[in-house]
C-alpha cells in the first residue's frame, strides 16, 4: 500500500510539474523582461506632452501677454524674433511648460539638481521649472529681448528672496541639470525681483529656466547608495529622492556603477538624519513601475529595492502618489 501511495505522489508531482512548465511555454506565467531604454525615456517623452501648453500669435501683433493654466503671466515682444537673423512675420507658435510639484517633475524626469562652483550637484528648492520655445512652421525661433514671467507665489509656497534664475542644460543621456544664471539681476534686467505675491523673472533665451535657490541644511553630509531590482541599470530606472517636507524639490541619483550595479549620488550632500523617500522608476507596458521607502539617512547607507516591492501605476497616479508623500 505504501508503495502505490509513493507511486501516486510521484506521479502527481510529475504532472504538476509538468503542468506548470506548460503555462509558462503557453506564456500565461511570462518571464520577466526589463524595459529597454527606449521604451523607459518614452514614458517621459510622453509626459511631457502632456504637460506641455500650446499658444498661436502674430508676429506683427508686438507685445504679446499669455496666461498658462495656473496663471503665470507669459510677456513676449514678437518684434524681437527672429529666423536666421531676420524678422518674423506671420504666425508664431509657442510651446509652454510649467512644473510646480514633485510628481510632475518625477514624471518628466526634471528633478531640481543644481551644479555647485565646484561642478558637484546638490538639490535646489524650487519656485517653478519653465520650457519656452517658440517656432514657425516647426522651426525654433530665436529672441533678442527678454521674455517676461509672473509667477504667483502661491504657487511655490510664498516669496522667498533668495530665489534666482537656473537655466537648464540636457546632457547626452537626456538628463537635466541647472546652472545658475549670472547676468545681473539686480534690477530685474535678466533676473528676477518681487512685488506683491509675484515674481518677475526676466528670461533672456528659450529653452528651460528655473526660479531656484540651493537647500540649506546644516547636519554632516554622506553619500548613499542605491540597488535597484534585479535587471534595472542606469538606462532603464531612475531614482530620485523625495526630502520630507520639501514639496517643490526633487533630487536625483544620478550616478551608477557597472561593476556594483549600484546607483549614487556620490557627492556627499545628503543631510545624516534627513527623512526623506527613495524612490525606483521604471516602465511596464507603457505605465510607470515604482516602488517607494520611507528613509532617515545614515552615513554611508545602502537602500536595496526588489521586484516584488513594485507596483504599475499610470502617470496621473504616480504624480498623485508622489505629491502625497510627506
């Protein structure tokens, strides 16, 4: 008896065995494929569409005043464009983007990370991400005069007087950094000044401009560590730090080493003791992948993300999620 029984077990483990091998062959238990970094930079492509606003003027019309969706007043003298050195007449296109919060910068891949003097990047507070472009017929146009913005301060949480001008610089690999604006903006003239519950930025190019000023934190620094799942690198998942608190900041590892497979910020400014959410982005099927840890820093720290800690959510979902974080 006991040896049917052994014979009956065996060959009930046979059949589940080969049961289960069949439904992955049938590929209703798929394997799991990362993403390819074209498919990962899509989700940001698309994002930023998303985001972006469209305006129509005439160019004979001279001083064109726009408002965005949140109110910032857009000032633009279109006598002052040009095409290949020419004046522009006839329709102008414009192209206008506004990020205000932590989620729409996460999901457009636009984190507020400053190059210091020294060329090391540290996180910025910020008081608004802008894109300009004008074109005409698809062609970029350039400007010889300043484009002017009013930024309400209740969108960036109150005046704070010691916001200046950045000017954003894409690198090969798509990512965003900002470098301080040194024109003199004493007056206004190419800089930014406060009246009221406004700032007036005066912006001297198109392309992308923020109304920033670095996080000041007064604890010892360190670097961290970051270890993304299994199959992600640099080229197909971000990670970004949410600081506690900071609700128009997001910092980027931007860094990652092949040999540990561990991505860093490696510059040695994240405060010892900060509370804040690390952060893996990835894609799945068109939608983001992500996974969040709530943190307070140690020195020398090495959070470890896997697989089973994600969740798919669409891009709506995650600005949500991201913006709810303390």
């Amino acid at each position: 008896m006991n040896t049917l029984k052994n014979i009956f077990g065996l060959l009930l483990m046979t059949t589940l065995i080969f049961t289960s091998c069949t439904k992955s062959d049938d590929g209703e238990n798929p394997t799991f494929e990362a993403p390819s970094q074209e498919e990962f930079n899509a989700l940001f492509e698309e994002a930023l569409i998303n985001n972006t606003q469209n305006f129509q003027f005439n160019a004979e019309d001279g001083w064109i005043n726009l408002t965005s969706d949140n109110g910032v007043s857009i000032g633009i003298n279109s006598s002052c464009l040009t095409l290949n050195g020419d004046p522009v007449t006839g329709t102008v296109d414009l192209e206008y983007i506004e990020l205000f919060d932590k989620g729409s910068m996460l999901t457009t891949n636009k984190p507020t990370m400053g190059i210091m003097p020294n060329g090391d990047k540290a996180l910025l507070i910020s008081g608004g991400e802008f894109f300009i472009e004008a074109t005409q017929n698809g062609t970029p146009l350039d400007i010889s005069c300043d484009i002017q913005l009013g930024i309400p301060s209740e969108l960036t949480g109150g005046i704070d007087n010691d916001m200046i001008l950045w000017t954003g610089t894409i690198d090969e690999d798509g990512n965003l950094a900002w470098e301080e604006d040194e024109r003199d903006g004493a007056n206004g003239e190419g800089g930014i000044f406060f009246e009221g519950n406004l700032y007036y930025a005066f912006l001297d190019n198109f392309g992308w401009t923020n109304v920033d000023r670095f996080y000041n934190d007064p604890r010892e620094k360190t670097t961290i560590l970051v270890d993304a799942p299994e199959g992600y690198d640099n080229t197909n998942c971000n990670i970004y730090l949410s600081y506690d608190g900071e609700d128009n900041a997001l910092a980027y590892l931007d860094t990652y080493d092949s040999n540990t497979g561990l991505f860093s910020e490696h510059y040695g400014q994240i405060p010892i003791g900060l509370e804040c959410h690390v952060i893996f982005v990835t894609e799945e099927n068109g939608n983001y992948k992500y996974a969040i840890k709530g943190v307070t820093i140690a020195e020398n720290e090495t959070i470890t993300f896997t697989e089973n800690e994600t969740s798919v959510v669409t891009e709506s979902q995650l600005v949500n999620i991201i913006n709810n974080l303390p």
